[in-house]
C-alpha cells in the first residue's frame, strides 16, 4: 500500500525548492508542485521498504517461536511439542529460551525435521580458515571450481563479508539473498546441503569475552553463539544470539589447543554437539579417534586440485584427502543429519531436546544448591550461640538474686511497714502509691535492663531481625493454672478474691499498653503490668472493706452497749463497756489476721510472679538462639523447581515414547 500523501503546506514545498530556482527560472506553480510530492513520495517509500527489509531480515535470525504464534505441528510431534511449551512456560528461569526455541521450530517442521544448522566456529581473526573448511567439505571433487568457492577462499574479495557473519544454505548462487545487517548469506548449490538440508554458520568465539563465572558459559558460547548488529550510525552494537544444532571447533596450532583446554575448564560436551578440529600437519601429533581431529587445509587444497585436473590423480586425491583429516569431519557433519525413518526425528533435533532438557535440570539442581548454600551461610554458627547461651545464664542467676534481695529490702523498709495493720484506718488511700512504688523500683529492675541486652546481643548476631522482636517473637506471659473452685467459709476473704479479670494478659493477638511496645522481651513489663493491674486495686478495695467492716463492727458495739446500759437498770456501766470491747476487739483482731494474710499472700505472689517473668523470659531467649539465625530455603522457589522438575520429566517421558513408536 503507497504512503499516504502528507498535508501540502507553504513549508513543506518551499525548502524542496531550491533558492536559484526562484532567482533565475521561472515554472509553472503546478509542475513544482508535482514535482514536490512526487520527490518527497519518493523518499518515504524507499525508507519505507529500507526498514521493512532489515527487520524481515533480523527476526529471521531467531526462531519464530520466540516471537511468533508455532505454525501447524505435525499430529505426531504435537504432544511433544506441548510438552516442550510446558517447559518453556513452567521452567523458563531454568531452560535455555534460545535452544528451546531452536528445538521448537524444528518440531514444526514436516516429517523427519527442518533444518539442521551446523556452526564452525574459528578463533578471532582465523574466520578465512574455517570458510577453507566449509569449501572442502561442501566441494563436489570431480567438478569444476563455482563461484561459490572463490568467495570462500578469499574472504576479502567477498560481497558483504566484512564484519560479518556467514551463512551457507542451499541455493543458487547466482541469486542474491537481500542484504541483512547480522549475516552475510551466500547461496551454495551442494548436494551435500540439499539432501541433507543443514545450514552452515562461520563465525568467530573469542575465548577471553566469555564471562568465567557463569553458569553453562562453555555450552552457550560453543551453541548459542553471539553475532553483532550495528544499532545506529554511532557505531554501537547489539548482541543477537543464534543458536544451532551442532558446533565444530577450529583451531591453529598448539596455542589454540592450550587455549581451548583453560576455556573449557573441566567442563565437556559430547560428541555429537561438539567437535574439536586444530589446522596442524597430520604428522604433528595423533589423538584417538572422537577426541580431537588433526585437519590440514593446504594439503586438503591441493588434493582438490589434483583430483579436478585429472581423474587419473584419484589415488593421489583419496591419500591426501585422508591425510588432511577431512573424511572425519565430513562424516562428523552428516552422521546426525539424516533420519533413519520419515516419521522419526532427525539425531540431532533429538540431541538437541535431550541436551534442553538435561542443561535444565542441572540449572534447577543448581538454583537448589545455592538456595541452600545461602541458608547455610546466614545460619549463625554452634560458637556464637554458645557464648550467648553462657551469657543467657550469667543474667538469669544475676535477676533471681535480684528478685530475692531487692524484695527482702522493699518489704523490710520503713516504706513497706507504712501498711502496718494499725496503720490503716489513715493509711488506707497510699497502699496503691506503696504497692506501685515497689513493682516499678524494686521488682527486676535491673533484670528488665539486661533482657534489653541480651535482645541487643542476639540481634547483633543474626540471630534474630529487629521485625521479629517488634513482632512478639519472644515468649511472653506463661499461662495462668485455672485452680479447682473449693467451698470456702462466706466471711473469709482469699486472694482470688482480690484478684480482677486479667484484661492485659498477653495472649496472641492483644493489644499492649504503647509503654511496652519495645523491640526486647515483654515478659517482665507485661508481668509487672498485669500483677499491677489484676492485685492493686483488689489490695486497696480490701483495705478500704476492712477498715469500714472494723468501724462498722466498733460502732454496733458501742450501740448494743449503750443501748443495754440505758435501757436495763441493771447493766451497770462495766458491763456494757466490756460489750464495747468486745465487738471492738473482735472488729480490730479479724481486720489484723485478713490485712496479714493479704500482705504475706502478696508478697508471696510478687515473688512467684517475678520467677515466672525470669524464667518466661530466658525460655524465649533461649528459644530465639536455638531456633534463631538459621537460613530458610524461599517456599516460592522450591515450589518453581518442584513445577519445574515436573514439567521436564514429562518432557523427556514424552520424548523417550516418541523414540520408540518411531
């Protein structure tokens, strides 16, 4: 479809025309109008199909899986190709997204397969080398030299070889593929090509540019390799990579031998992906068979030579080209080219997919391993944990001391006895104030202070982040034994009785007081919070009861005394004041033996309750350095390999099934 005609305005023709124009000629307004359009139409549609070209060009470098909708699959190969799309899809953190997509196209394909793309791969600035080795292996000897040939032997004088990659497929070389910034495409009428159907890369691999610490460098730079695309005029470039089938090695000397041996590292490939071929005299050096292939293209040329000037060099021709290791590497090219059945795939697509397939499994095996190699490494080692749990005991036998002491003195000071029993009847309203005054500077002061230290210390060491204290991570509150309800006598008064509902109980899920939300163990605080508030009251309503019940009991005395005194004659006023004592006794001994029993119960309960704050505290503490500071293996990521574990065995489930119906 033509580009659509732009808006004509006054600048849009007048800079088209040029000035001397308007100087010294004189046109007709409509025929440089014509002419204007005509030029800028012209202009816009060979930009137009300029960039259409190219990028035509670049997405048929990739296969058309990665970006494309898969074409029809053959019903037979459709459930393996929806297998190797679970892959792709359920493991594709794993997998090797530009083989896979190679592996997928080639599933497309009808019966036996598409295209198997072979790469000779030659060390930087050694490219003419392996296009030498491409001639010899494609070259029909009882030929004439084509055209095809000469660009192959002499790089430099080819069309578009500069800088570039080289593409041999089948075809007519007089017909010139449309130029492509990656590749340089050149037609080859072989038959090797054609009843083969395999497409040859020659392209260069830079030892020294492969990252070292990768994962599967070797294997992605030897089958993925890398071509370069000039991105804009600034001479930047873009990677593209382009993966093939199967990979052939070339090297020059002993120096490309060495070097190869320190890139691969330990590392192997089989056979059937990669071959290794060093350009060396036959005679220099002998290697087992399937190892490494001596190749020697001078002699390799000249055995060509001989063959083409006359039949009679046959014997001359088959020792050369044995002696130039040729016949090895040709049958290297083919053996996995061909299918033994249409309806079987050919070797080396099934290579391929099971090479997939195993390099995901031992990226998914290796996500595992490093997942808990990192696990391991933030769990705080036995050493540390050790010196915390000494210094866990130091603080607990320092705040049970504490306790003990610092309450012999509270209760043995003239503040305490303030709540002498005698002492109530005006003393009544300060046994909340005396009561306070002790919980909050005598009970485990000291020890609150330490647990903050040791929440220091055990954060410090990893053992435990300062979210998980904020999150009640330390144990709080142990909980209350609920008692048996026993009869007990209506008039005499227990410590149950004084005690409120717990409303601060440190359950999960309650709301603290803002005074104690502190990234530390809240035992203690909470503890001394809850006694407060649960006893103190109950202890200063008893003291305001006792003291009214004594009152009211002195005060019906002396009523039934005077009453008996003035309404009898005979009750002489001895004996109604010992009726008055009486009931004043009574009133004042029952309010001393509750009052006493409420102060011992309590400062019995005050002492209990701080044992149990020491000890709920340095349970916690204790639990947070055994359980503490150990790596947790991420759930998401076992989940992805366990899919992903699956995902491939059915794959190769689907593949082995495959193989044997074919």
């Amino acid at each position: 479809m033509p580009p659509r005609l732009q808006r004509i305005t006054r600048s849009s023709i007048t800079p088209t025309i040029p000035i001397r124009y308007h100087q010294f000629r004189f046109n007709c307004s409509w025929c440089t109008l014509g002419r204007s359009i005509a030029r800028h139409n012209l202009r816009t549609r060979i930009s137009h199909l300029q960039s259409l070209r190219q990028r035509r060009n670049a997405s048929s470098i990739t296969p058309t899986t990665t970006i494309n909708a898969p074409s029809e699959v053959p019903v037979e190969k459709r459930e393996l190709y929806n297998a190797l799309e679970r892959v792709k899809t359920h493991a594709g953190t794993f997998v090797g997204l530009s083989r896979l997509g190679l592996a997928l196209r080639s599933l497309e394909a009808p019966d036996s397969g598409g295209v198997v793309r072979v790469a000779i791969l030659a060390a930087r600035g050694n490219e003419g080398a392996a296009m030498r080795l491409a001639r010899l292996l494609l070259a029909d000897p009882l030929g004439k030299v084509e055209g095809w040939e000469v660009d192959l032997s002499d790089p430099k004088s080819a069309e578009g070889a500069s800088g570039k990659a080289l593409v041999i497929k089948y075809g007519d070389e007089t017909v010139k593929p449309p130029p492509n910034p990656l590749l340089w495409t050149l037609p080859v009428p072989s038959r090797v090509l054609k009843k083969h159907n395999i497409e040859i890369l020659i392209s260069s691999l830079h030892f020294g540019a492969v990252p070292t610490g990768e994962q599967n460098r070797v294997q992605n730079a030897i089958l993925v390799p890398t071509l370069e695309t000039p991105t804009s005029a600034s001479g930047r470039y873009m990677n593209v990579t382009y993966p093939v089938h199967k990979t052939l090695l070339l090297g020059e000397g002993l120096k490309s031998l060495i070097e190869y041996g320190r890139f691969t590292a330990g590392q192997e490939l089989p056979e059937a992906l990669c071959k290794l071929a060093i350009s060396l005299p036959n005679s220099a050096f002998y290697t087992k068979p399937g190892e490494i292939s001596p190749v020697d293209l001078e002699i390799g040329e000249k055995s060509l030579e001989k063959i083409r000037d006359s039949i009679e060099n046959a014997t001359i021709w088959e020792e050369g080209w044995f002696r130039a290791g040729i016949p090895s590497l040709s049958a290297w090219l083919l053996e996995s080219s061909t299918a033994e059945k249409e309806s079987a795939l050919k070797p080396a697509i099934t290579n391929l997919i099971k090479s997939v397939l195993e390099d995901t499994e031992k990226q998914i095996a290796s996500s595992e391993q490093e997942a808990i190699r990192l696990a391991a490494t933030s769990t705080v080692s036995q050493h540390v944990r050790a010196e915390i749990t000494k210094v866990i005991d130091q603080w607990s036998e320092t705040s049970h001391s504490e306790l003990r002491d610092k309450l012999d003195m509270a209760f043995a000071s003239k503040h305490w006895r303030r709540l002498n029993w005698y002492k109530l009847f005006w003393r009544a309203d300060d046994v909340a104030m005396v009561t306070s005054d002790i919980l909050e500077r005598r009970w485990l002061v000291e020890a609150e202070k330490g647990a903050v230290f040791l929440a220091g210390r055990i954060e410090g060491e990893g053992l435990l982040t300062e979210e998980q204290l904020q999150a009640n991570s330390f144990k709080t509150l142990p909980p209350v034994k609920q008692a048996e309800p026993e009869e007990k006598d209506r008039f005499e008064v227990h410590f149950s009785d004084l005690v409120k509902p717990d409303v601060h109980a440190a359950d999960e899920g309650a709301t603290l007081p803002p005074a104690i939300q502190t990234p530390w163990p809240k035992t203690i605080p909470l503890t001394r919070h809850a006694f407060a508030t649960r006893t103190i009251p109950s202890l200063e309503a008893l003291a305001q009861k006792l003291v009214l019940q004594t009152a009211s009991t002195t005060t019906i005395s002396a009523g039934i005394s005077a009453f008996a005194y003035i309404s009898t004659v005979s009750t002489s006023f001895f004996e109604a004041g010992a009726v008055f004592a009486f009931g004043t006794v009574l009133g004042l001994w029952r309010m001393q033996g509750k009052w006493q029993d409420a102060l011992r119960f309590w400062e019995g309960e005050v002492r209990e309750e701080g044992r149990k704050a020491v000890r709920g505290t340095e349970e916690g503490v204790r639990a947070c350095v055994v359980e503490g500071g150990r790596g947790v293996v991420d759930e998401v990521g076992v989940e992805d390999r366990k899919v992903a574990r699956e995902v491939v065995d059915n794959a190769k489930r689907v593949l082995l099934a495959f193989e044997q119906r074919g």
